[in-house]
C-alpha cells in the first residue's frame, strides 16, 4: 500500500519556479540629449520572442525577450531589451501538457519580473515611466500553432 503511495506521488505533475533572473539588459538613447527637448509623444513599439532550453530531464529555462522602442516623429527616443529567464522544474507533464506550459504559462510569469525591469531601465534613461499592458500569452501561443499548423499545411501541398 506504501508503495502504491510513492508510485501515484511520482507520477503526479508538479510545477516548481526554481529561479527568475535577469539575463540580459540593453538600453540605447541614439538621439540624446536633443531628444529630451522634443514634446513627449512617444509611438511605442513591443515587440516580445521567448527562448528554451531543456537543462536537464526536469529542469527548463524559458527566456523572454521583450524588446520596447520608443520613437518621437522619426528620430529614436530610446530602445530597451531585456532577456528575463526564469529556470521551471516540470515533472509529471505529458508531451501535450508542455506545450502550454512553456509557450504560455511559463513565459506569463516571467512577464511581470521584464515589465518592472523594462519600467526602471526607461526611467533611469531620463524618460517618463513606461509601464507595459499586460500580455495575453495564451492567445499569443494558440497563434504560433495554428501559424505552425498553416505552414505544415501550406508545405503538404
């Protein structure tokens, strides 16, 4: 009966964040100081990407990269990137059950961690505060399928 126990234990699917961390910060300012005499009225562009890599059988880095540019007229006000890592142990999860872990969940809650790292890096390049809209990860990844699901499509024909 114990081991009964143990076996149903194993087998059970568990999600532990084992670390976030930072793994990469970029900020440029191509057009200072002359931009900060300009009126701020900035078109923001967001553009996001993640990264994986498998560490071991149950450990996982997931990366998101969100890159933000910021322009006033034409001219550049600044660029920031930040690759934000997040090292998940998942253990338990069919092959079908991971997908969504790493191209949704995962990436979602590393977001808020490069949405703060993001506001502070603007911030201290003398900008006003940028605070990025939440992201809908689970859309985002539903569209990487059906796109994947068209490209197999298109290349069967």
């Amino acid at each position: 009966m114990a081991e009964e126990n143990v076996a149903q234990e194993e087998q059970q699917a568990r999600f532990v964040i084992q670390k976030i961390y930072t793994k990469d910060i970029s900020f440029e300012t191509p057009n200072s100081p002359e931009i900060f005499r300009e009126e701020w009225k900035p078109e923001i562009d967001l553009q996001l990407g993640n990264e994986y890599k498998r560490i071991d059988e149950d450990n996982h880095e997931i990366t998101l990269i969100v890159t933000v540019t910021a322009k006033v007229g034409d001219k550049v006000a600044f660029l920031a990137e930040v690759k934000q890592a997040g090292i998940f142990s998942l253990t338990g999860y069919s092959d079908q059950e991971m997908g969504p872990l790493v191209g949704s969940y995962c990436p979602n809650t590393v977001f808020p961690f490069a949405r703060e790292v993001i506001s502070d890096v603007v911030i201290k390049g003398g900008f006003p505060q940028l605070v990025l809209s939440p992201v809908n990860f689970d859309a985002l990844y539903m569209n990487q399928i059906e796109q994947a699901k068209q490209q197999a499509a298109a290349k069967a024909h």
